[in-house]
C-alpha cells in the first residue's frame, strides 16, 4: 500500500497521533512509520497485544520505560572509544534496572496480559552490572570507598584543602587593607587573594591572573604555594584512580553491549505496543473481527478525527455485493463515508481497533487505493479530469484480487455522457479483477447501472426535506439525489433562477426568445477641477456664494465656507466663480478668512467620537469650574 492510500484515508494524522503516545524516539519513529501487514495470523497477534495493553491501562498499570533514547546514544559513544562518565553510567544502569522492573510488572499481571508477559522473557537480566554501578556511584559522582586506594587519597585530599584554606584565610587577614575582596577566592582551582593593583608588589606570593579591567590582581600566597603543589599531586592522584574505576565500568558495559541492545529492541516493541493500547482507548475503540473473504461490515463506526459527535456509519459490502454506489448531495457525507472505510480497514491490519460496534468485521486485503480529492496540479499541466484519469490509470494496471479501491465522484470534471461511460467501464473492470469498489457519484447513469448489476448495490445519504440539511447518515439500498436545488436554495441564488431550473428539469421547453441589448449611452467624463483655498464658488443647488476650504479629491468632494459656516459639497454641485490668486494679493494670509473654522473642527471631531477632542473638551470645562470656584 502507497503513502498516497495513507494519506487520501487519512492515516497518516492517524500514525502521527499515535506515535505522540510513545516514550521514545525509536517507537516513535516505527509508529509514524507503520505499515499494514496482509498476514491474518500476524494483524491478528497486532490486535491481541493492542487489547492486552488496554487492558493493563484499564487496572492502572504502567511500564517503566525508563532512559530508552540516551541509552541508545550511549552505547554508540561507547562503541566508538568514547569514555562514559559516572552520570552517564548511572543512566545504562536506570536503563537496565528498568528492564528488570518491566519484567516484574508483565509477569505479575500475565492473567490480564498473557501475550505481553512472554516479552519479559525476551528481557535478559543484567541486574548485575546495575548493581556494579549503583555500589560505586551515587549522585552521578564516584564513592570514596569505591576502592581502598581512593578512600585513602580522598582523605589526604581533603587535609591538604584544609591546610591550604587555613594558610590563605591568614593570609587574608595578613593584607586585609590592600585587597579588593576580604575573603580568599577561587582561580584556576586555587586558593587566591584578590589584591589591589597598586599593591600587588607588596603581597609576596605568585600572580596567577587578573581582572578584565587590570584593577584587581589574582596572588597566591608565599605561604601556600608548596601546599598547592601538594594538593595538585594528590588530585592527580584522584583523578587517575576515579578514571580506573570507570574505565572498568565501561569494560563492564561492553561487555554486556549486545543484551542491552537486544532488550532496547524488546522495551521499544512494548512501548508501540503501549501506544497502540493508549490511543485506542483515548477513541473509544474496539477490537474488530476479521476475516479472509473480503467482507466489510462497519456497525455505529465514527470517523476518529471527527470525534464522539460523529454521525455513525453502518454499512456491508462483500456479503451479497462487492461495489457499493453513493449518491446524495454535495457536503453530504459521501467522502467521509469512503475515507471511514478505508481507514478503519487500514487501522486494523495495523493492530490499531476501531472506534464502531463490537459487531464490525473487517477483511485483511492485499491493496488498497483510493482516488479521494482533487488533485489538479498547474505544474504538471493537469485538470481535474486530467488527474483523476491519472489515478485510475495507476490503479487498473496495479489491480490483483483481495484489493479495495475507493473512488470520489468519478468521470466527473469532463462531458458527463463521456465521463459516466468511462466511469462505468472502469469500475467493471475494477470488479472483473477481484476488487472490492466504493464509489461516490452524481451521474443518473451510474446510479442505474449499479441497480442492475447483481454484484453491486446502492446507498444514499440521508437529506432532511423539511429542513433542507443533509443528515450525514449512509442509508443503505437506496438512491439519493444530487440536490442541486437544495444547495441552490442554502446559497441564496435567485428564486427566479431556481424556478426556471425546476421547469426545465421535466420540461425542456427551453426559451429561445433573443433578448435585445439597450444601447449604452457613454457619457463624456467631466475633467476634475483643481480647487484651492480661497476660490469663490457657487453653490448649484441654491445659489448661494462662499470659499473653497479644502478639497478631497479621492471623495471628489469640496469643504466650502459659506453663510459663516462649513459645509462639504459634491464637486459637480459647484462653479469656480474666481481663483484665490486672483483675488487676493501674494501671500495673502487664507486663515483670515476661515476664523470659525476650528471651532466647525472641534464639533466635528466630538461628533465622530474623537478622543483628543473629549480630553480637550474636559479640560475646558475643568478650567471653567475653576474660574467659578475662584470667584
């Protein structure tokens, strides 16, 4: 089965949700990646651990999975010379200590998970060498008593700090008034004083570094430079008996390299199995019955990405018929109902159950194809008709017995006689070579054909007459229409239009009356006039004389200042009756002769809600009150 089937039937959301529930990395990988099996004995094994897990689920029980992807990664490290630290070590023996645990939880509930028990005898026990990391490390740090030589070292290690931190803090005290810092501080993993630049000749002792502005000056005391020494001998010491120790805890994981790989392959298997148990519960599913002879029958079945609130699908095909026929309307449900189909047959040849009837029975198939959507691509120069011609050319060549092909509206996007006859021709053919076909279509011709074929039936979806709804329900055995009408009607075309429609769908009376076009009368475009402030105009309407404000040519508008106030006329409703530079001198101050103008912009902002203009307001009357209060 193709990616392309995954994809058209919705599975690939499907693989991507549940491999979310999956605790590592690897199970998550298979699980977006999982495939159908075609074996009945293998879908069938799929199905029993899936219940298992439910029911581990069901009575609160839960693995274990403890450190899955970084052990994975430590042992490639491990594997290519790389040193593993003490925390990392810790992480192998979670790892394996978690292995065991597994093992416990699978057998003590082997009455309620018999198959998944039997994993824990693929898990070899190496508790061993959990226990070889866990006596010598703790809190991701090697042990003092992790060998007689390091408990010595450690000791001595810690008298020589001592003596160094007693002979720094004296001198501390020693040179109080010449340092930056009152009390000793830690530079290149020593003891030192934090002196004064300016007194840095006066503290005898070895620089060991600066500040990054030069003002402090790092020194190590006189007094402690043979103690330092001393210390880095002994934790040189240290250092070369903690790297012993590892080195052979490491010597001890390698050893055991090949059993915890092949109890990782175990505990990743148990976490898939686990997810597959998780989602199907979280949708409510059940285990379906399955079957060799290519019978379908879906009981109460609900898409899974559409939810509880779902329309429950019933349907049987391969009992007395093997192609099954939808009609009903556009947005009715017939897609939904092929991609339910197909997914739920995909799902459960994939171990996963099914969100239906406990009575559903499905049939474990070779192929599966489906032609669902419209695949027109500019690319590749192909319409609608062009690409589902494409698909159903891919599919007759690759066609064997045990197959299900699921096709949405074919023979449609061309001449429909044509596509109905090309369509009818394939599903044949389809038939004629063992397929099981389910067919969504709107052409009469189809409809009709699958009510004479023995081999095939019919199923509408259900449509409210009253409320003009579709219901999304598949009624089997039936014929539904189109309903164009319908959809026409919910989209508010002309009544008129839908009239004529209903006439001409009994009676092809059609009109044929020529209509005669009224002659379009051009009118020529009045040039704008350019208006400035200051022109004298006329108002058309009344008579009236007043200046030109401001003009807004975009609203084709003009702001006239007329009978001591303003008005905003339509520019055809004017005549210039001077220009502003003829009647008044260059430079002329224009605002002089507009003084209300603010007070009309005031208002206007006020009407329309301007918040400036409020806060103005309110502080005009603020100061109002306070004159008042004053007198």
């Amino acid at each position: 089965m193709n990616e392309e089937t995954y994809q058209k039937t919705d599975f690939n959301v499907i693989r991507q949700q549940v491999a979310k529930l999956a605790t590592s990395e690897a199970a998550q990988t298979h699980l977006q990646h999982m495939t159908i099996l075609t074996n009945l004995a293998e879908v069938q094994a799929l199905q029993t651990e899936t219940v298992e897990a439910r029911q581990l689920l069901d009575a609160n029980v839960h693995l274990p999975f403890l450190s899955l992807d970084t052990v994975q990664n430590l042992l490639t490290k491990l594997h290519r010379g790389y040193l593993l630290t003490a925390e990392q070590l810790v992480q192998v023996a979670d790892f394996v200590r978690g292995n065991a645990d597994v093992a416990t939880v699978l057998k003590r509930n082997a009455t309620i998970a018999p198959t998944l028990a039997s994993y824990a005898d693929a898990l070899t026990s190496v508790t061993d060498l959990a226990d070889d990391i866990y006596n010598v490390i703790h809190n991701n740090q090697v042990i003092d008593d992790a060998t007689g030589n390091l408990r010595k070292l450690r000791r001595h290690q810690r008298d020589v700090q001592a003596q160094v931190q007693a002979v720094v803090q004296k001198a501390s005290q020693r040179y109080a008034r010449m340092l930056q810092e009152r009390l000793p501080v830690t530079k290149a993993d020593q003891l030192v004083l934090a002196v004064q630049a300016t007194f840095k000749n006066q503290v005898p002792g070895t620089v060991v570094g600066s500040s990054a502005t030069g003002s402090t000056i790092y020194i190590e005391p006189q007094t402690a430079i043979r103690l330092n020494s001393e210390l880095a001998e002994v934790t040189s010491g240290v250092e070369a008996e903690v790297y012993q120790i590892l080195a052979g805890l490491n010597a001890r994981v390698s050893e055991y390299e090949t059993t915890i790989l092949r109890n990782l392959d175990v505990i990743t298997a148990l976490d898939e199995i686990m997810a597959r148990g998780k989602y199907s519960a979280s949708i409510n599913g059940v285990r379906p019955h399955l079957n060799e002879r290519d019978q379908v029958r879906i009981d109460k079945g609900r898409h899974p990405l559409l939810g509880e609130h779902a329309v429950p699908l019933s349907v049987r095909l391969g009992y007395d018929h093997r192609g099954l026929i939808i009609t009903g309307p556009n947005a009715g449900g017939k897609t939904v109902v092929l991609k339910t189909i197909g997914l739920f047959i995909i799902m459960a040849q994939c171990g996963l159950q099914v969100p239906a009837a406990d009575t559903t029975e499905l049939p474990i198939l070779q192929q599966m194809f489906a032609d669902i959507g419209d695949d027109q691509s500019i690319e590749n120069a192909l319409s609608t008709f062009s690409s589902h011609l494409t698909n159903l050319t891919a599919i007759t060549n690759a066609i064997k017995p045990h197959s299900l092909v699921l096709l949405d509206e074919i023979g449609s996007g061309t001449e429909p006689n044509e596509g109905a006859a090309l369509a009818i021709a394939v599903i044949e053919y389809l038939y004629q070579h063992g397929a099981l076909v389910v067919v969504t279509t709107h052409y009469g011709e189809i409809k009709r054909y699958a009510q004479q074929h023995p081999a095939f039936t019919t199923a509408a979806m259900a449509f409210d007459e009253a409320t003009l709804m579709p219901k999304y329900q598949l009624l089997m055995n039936e014929v539904g229409d189109s309903n164009a009408f319908w959809l026409a009607r919910r989209l508010k075309l002309n009544p008129n239009i839908i009239e004529q429609a209903d006439h001409y769908l009994t009676d092809h009376d059609y009109r044929t009356d020529i209509y005669q076009m009224k002659a379009v009368q051009h009118v020529e475009k009045r040039e704008q006039i350019t208006y400035t402030q200051g022109d004298r105009v006329r108002l058309n309407t009344d008579g009236r004389q007043g200046l030109v404000y401001a003009q807004d040519k975009q609203a084709e508008t003009v702001t006239v200042y007329v009978n001591n106030q303003f008005e905003t006329i339509p520019e055809r409703r004017l005549t210039r009756l001077g220009k502003a530079a003829d009647l008044y001198p260059a430079g002329y101050d224009m605002t002089r002769l507009f003084k209300k103008y603010d007070d009309y912009k005031f208002q206007r902002d006020l009407d329309r809600g301007s918040m400036k203009a409020q806060k103005k307001l309110d502080k005009q009357m603020r100061q109002l009150q306070d004159d008042r209060h004053q007198s």
